[in-house]
C-alpha cells in the first residue's frame, strides 16, 4: 500500500479546467480482510501474484463524480505490483492525451487500453448528461463509475495538445544498437542453504539477485553519456512483460506485434513473443535500474542495471 501518485504540472494552464486522478491497484487479502501471500512461487512463474481485492483509490467499486458536459482530464495510474488492466469505456466520449507522463498527440481511446504495473494513461473524458455514468472496465470486470453531475458551466471544448517535455531526441542514423532478450530460466528450485529466492527469469541469460548487489556492479550494458541507442527488446516467454527504465525516457518505434505511433515513454508493455525497437540518448549518468514492473518477476531474475558514463 504504501505507493501513491505523484504529479508534476504544466507551467502554464493546459486548457484542462477539471481533472480527476484514479489510481488502480488490488490488494492481497481475503474475505475477511486478512493479509494473504504477496508472492506465490507457482504464480511469479507465470503472470505474477494478483491480488483479489481491486479498488480505485483505495475504494473498491468506487464511484467518481465528472461535472456534466465538461472535458475533465483523468489521470489513470497503475500502483499495482502484478496486475495489467485490460481498460475500456464502453460508450464514453475519450481521447488519449499523455502516456506515462509524457504527452501525446490527441487521438481516440479506442475499444481497450492495456495498463501494465507501473505505468499512466492521460484521458480527456467528455461526461455524459448529469445524472448518467460511465462504467471503467477491467475487459468484462466493472472497476468502478463515472458519474456525471450537474454543474451550471457552458459545455466544454476539447483542449488543445499537452505541450512536449523536454526530452532529447535520439540520432537514429548514428546509434547503437544493443540485444535485450527476456527470458523464462524454467527452474524453480529454491537454494535452502543460503535462503534465496529462486531464478525463474533472466535478461541475456542472467538473472539478478535480489540478496546482492550482482545488479548494480555489473551492469548488462555499458552506455556513453550524450550517445544514442536502439535497443532491441525481445520477449522469449508466453507472459507479457512491463519493461521499465529508471533515470531516462526513451522513445517506442517499432514492434512486430502491432502498428506503433512513436512516442517517449519509461515503460514499454512488452507481450509475449513480441520484439520490439525503443531508442533513447544515454543523457543521464549513473547507474539505472531496467526491469519488468511486475514485481514477481523482478525479484524473481527479471532485472537489470544499464550504466551511463
């Protein structure tokens, strides 16, 4: 529980005069309100440990209210460890605005959005007359309702584009590229001698561990502060994968998987047996942590560190 939004504002006014900020997350507990495991060996093998409780805001079905007739920007946040959400809005009026903080050209949300762990969706939702509501759906799981109120404002017109954050623009003729292949290890033998948790999954063919530092002092991949890269991400499991880099943004271009719009994000939803191209500058030194989001299977294997110097 002990996770939270953290928002940072446009210097200037956005055109958004409502927004809302719904954060997602289910919670590991019974029927009576027990604590139950937060990790299951069998499950981090596979999807991850869900929780059975899901809840927006910390409520489970809860109800949020939207001004009738006004574009309210709704900032929708993933806090779950395990958990992807499959989100749709059956019959609502929304564009996309901004994906994992960074902004977007506006276009339609479609039939369905897949939210992995760790990630953010920006939605201008247009709400319906006062007194009718908008169901947020996990695929065919009601999470929770928008509910349109009355208010005495005319009607709303859609902002206009989200200004860019300032992030470098990769030199794609220049830059290097770099193999990232996630990998399930298909041992789940645990080392009762000296108590760590067992490797299930791997980044070219190595697993981190979680009792040492193995990560942080040697690094998967070695980058020149102010260079560009491409890396080349390919998902070897039958399990989707948020893969998340600490410290820079980088920019999605391509996946043989389905049609990409460029853009810069921290997290890429990697499917199963997906390839996929991101490409970034290596504009910020230190060592960084890359890892799937799920957290199961971070600490099971799936993590690494990438050092900028």
């Amino acid at each position: 529980g002990l996770v939270g939004p953290l928002i940072v504002e446009e210097r200037e006014p956005t055109g958004f005069a409502h927004e809302r900020t719904v954060s997602l997350k289910s919670w590991h507990v019974d029927e009576v309100g027990a604590f139950t495991e937060f990790s299951v060996l069998r499950e981090a093998a596979r999807e991850g440990t869900a929780g059975r409780l899901s809840t927006l805001n910390g409520v489970p079905q809860a109800v949020i209210e939207l001004p009738a007739g006004q574009i309210t920007r709704v900032r929708l946040l993933n806090l779950d460890n395990t958990v992807t959400y499959r989100l749709n809005l059956p019959d609502a009026e929304a564009q996309i605005y901004a994906l994992d903080g960074n902004p977007v050209t506006p276009r339609p949300f479609g039939d369905e959005y897949w939210l992995g762990p760790g990630m953010r969706i920006c939605l201008a939702i247009k709400a319906p007359p006062a007194g009718e509501e908008i169901s947020l759906r996990n695929g065919p799981v009601r999470l929770g309702t928008f509910r349109s109120v009355a208010n005495n404002e005319a009607p709303g017109q859609w902002p206009a584009e989200l200004p860019a954050n300032p992030v470098a623009e990769p030199d794609m003729d220049n830059a290097e590229k770099i193999n990232f292949n996630f990998e399930w290890v298909g041992s789940m033998s645990v080392n009762t001698d000296n108590g760590k948790p067992p490797s299930l999954w791997q980044i070219n063919g190595e697993a981190w561990d979680i009792t040492d530092k193995t990560c942080a002092d040697r690094p998967i991949a070695k980058l020149k502060l102010g260079k560009s890269y491409i890396f080349e991400l390919k998902n070897m499991t039958q399990y989707q994968h948020p893969i998340h880099l600490h410290g820079m943004s980088f920019k999605v271009i391509a996946s043989n998987r389905r049609k990409i719009i460029p853009y810069f994000t921290d997290t890429f939803l990697l499917g199963r047996n997906e390839r996929a191209r991101i490409a970034l500058v290596a504009d910020n030194p230190g060592v960084w942590m890359f890892h799937c989001h799920v957290i199961d299977h971070m600490e099971t294997g799936l993590m690494a560190a990438i050092e900028v110097s």
